[in-house]
C-alpha cells in the first residue's frame, strides 16, 4: 500500500518523543530509542522486536508502531498501536495514530475489510464497558423484577417488572459475552500471511490477508513437533484456517 506524504506527516508530527523516555527499559529498547532518534528506524524496529515485552506492554507496542509508522507500513503499524489502544486506551497521540493508519487501511481494504471475522455479538462485547459492576446491576435487577408483587386483580405482567426483567436479561447476556462465553479471542496480524488449511507450509493456501486485518483465534495451536509456531484464526465469517503465530498479535 502506497501512503500519501502529506497524511504520514501528520501522524509524524504526533510522534512524542516522551513515548521514547524510558530509562527503565531492557537495554535493546534502549538501543532501540537511540536509534529512533538518530532517523535509523529499520534499526529501531529490528530492536523493538526483540523486547521481551513487546506484546504485553501498551507503552512498548506503541513504540512498535512509532517505528513501523517512520518506515511507512500502515498496516504493520496499525497493529502494534491497535494492541497499545486496548490495552492502555486514552492517550490522545496513540488515539490519532490509531484512527490514522486505520483510515488508511480502510481507504486500502474497505471498512468490512478490516474486520472480516467479527461477528456483531462479538464486536458489541468488546465495545461496551462490561465488569464486575455491571454483573452486580444485571443480578440486581432481577431480584428486583422477582419481588414485585402483582396488584390485586390486575391481569398479566406489570410494566416495572417486565422492564427489570429485560434490563437483568440484557446485562446478564453482555457480560458473559464480555468474559468470553461464546466469544473467540480477538487478534490482529502484525505481518501480511498466507492463510493455510493446516499447520505449515505444505499445507494448500486458503487466501491472504495484510498486516493490521483483525481475526478470531479459536484456541487451538499446532501440535506437530515438525511445524511449531501455527495458530488456527477464524478469518471471514465461519471460515478457519492456520497462520504463523510470530505474525499474530492477541488482543
């Protein structure tokens, strides 16, 4: 995908160098930010990568996409600020950087493109702010819905008690989404893979899918001592298939 200068130079101007001070970091990440600094960001890249926390550190992933971004590759960048946005979701540059590269891959792929997988259950899950709280309320309601009494001679059920009852079935419902039942996990590919009818190579390819496409993993990984590092995705409605797990990342 070809990018536009002008576009790009947006999202460079929202690069904070505060994204890079970080004294604590392993040493490679710190080799990593001198080599930002210095305009190497292939070098700076090739470092990121090998952080050891590169894929549970919101503020490491970010830099990932800093870095991909320089190297004008949307799709690989949208990955890693995806990963930082669920993770640590509020800070303005990450949110522009975010909606940038994922303007762009929907101006390259299309706004079904991007998300070819999720299905409208598994999307409102992950939208609405569902916790312990919020399974309290649901509890709630229902117990409230449970003792009111009907009035003396009226006849089928009360307004109060039909609302409470449907506020608890809603609640109740959104959060066992939210925890997981019947909900696979969401990731996103770091890197443009060949999808495989099986764990490998040799396997016959099913179709192709670009870095920053988001994708359901099913939990199942391969077992085949020949062909480590496979994980099955569901990647377009009910259609699964194998991509290599280095170029996954789960959210």
């Amino acid at each position: 995908m070809r990018l536009a200068a002008g576009l790009w130079a947006t999202c460079l101007l929202l690069c904070s160098v505060t994204a890079w001070c970080d004294n604590s970091a392993a040493p490679e990440v710190q080799s990593a930010q001198a080599a930002y600094e210095a305009g190497r960001y292939a070098d700076a890249w090739q470092k990121l990568r090998n952080a050891p926390d590169l894929r549970t550190n919101p503020y490491r992933a970010y830099q990932a996409g800093l870095a991909l971004a320089k190297l004008e590759q949307p799709g690989a960048a949208h990955a890693y600020f995806t990963l930082a946005h669920l993770r640590a979701p509020g800070d303005p540059d990450l949110e522009h950087n975010f909606e940038l590269t994922r303007a762009i891959l929907v101006q390259a792929l299309g706004s079904d493109g991007l998300d070819p997988a999720s299905n409208l259950w598994e999307r409102a899950a992950e939208q609405l702010p569902l916790g312990p709280g919020m399974l309290g309320l649901g509890v709630l309601c229902l117990v409230l819905a449970n003792r009111i009494r009907r009035s003396p001679g009226s006849r089928g059920v009360q307004p109060e008690r039909a609302a409470l009852g449907l506020s608890a079935l809603m609640l109740l419902t959104l959060c066992v989404l939210r925890g997981g039942w019947g909900v696979q996990a969401p990731a996103v590919l770091s890197e443009p893979q060949g999808i495989r009818s099986g764990p490998g190579e040799s396997f016959l390819q099913l179709g192709r899918l670009e870095a920053g496409v988001r994708v359901r993993a099913t939990g199942e990984s391969s077992q085949d001592a020949n062909a480590p590092g496979w994980i099955q995705i569901r990647y377009s409605g009910g259609s699964v298939g194998w991509v290599k797990e280095s170029g996954l990342l789960l959210l």
